[in-house]
C-alpha cells in the first residue's frame, strides 16, 4: 500500500523553523564545479563511442602516443583550424 502524499507545505508538529538554518541557495556551488571534471564531446565524436569507458581507453592510448612522441616545438601548433581537428604541418 502506498503512502498517500501529503499535500501540506506545513512543517511537522516536532520540527520548528528555528532548528533549521537559513537557506542559501549556491552554497556549495564553487565546491563542486571544482571538483568535478565533466567533458562535453561534439556529437559527431560521441556517436563514434559506445560508453565513456571507450571514450577512456581511446584517451588513455592518445596520451600514451603524444608522451612516446615528445613535446611538440612553440613554433610549431599542433592543434589548429576548425575545433577537434587536429594538424599537424
């Protein structure tokens, strides 16, 4: 049996205002954002990828190669053009 909802926007006889400090609404934004990583891919690079542990490993073998490759020269930029391309001249 399901509990009926209640439709009051009261506070219970055993709780008071007073126990509950004022809201702030924000408080722990700047926390999270910092703490969180969240990456947003274009569509048409997402829809090459099944789930983000793919997306992971494709990452994780991309980073091996450019690390065996070196640092790339200030005077030569490896990424250019439209966003996501990548050149290499």
């Amino acid at each position: 049996m399901k509990k009926a909802k209640s439709t009051s926007d009261e506070l219970r006889a055993e709780y008071k205002r007073s126990d509950f400090n004022k809201l702030e609404r924000g408080k722990y934004y700047k926390r999270v954002r910092a703490s969180s990583n969240v990456v947003v891919l274009d569509p048409e690079v997402a829809a090459l990828f099944p789930n983000s542990a793919a997306v992971n490993k494709a990452l994780h073998s991309l980073a091996q190669v450019a690390e065996a490759r070196g640092p790339v020269p200030a005077d030569r930029p490896a990424v250019g053009g439209r966003a996501g391309e990548l050149r290499v001249q």
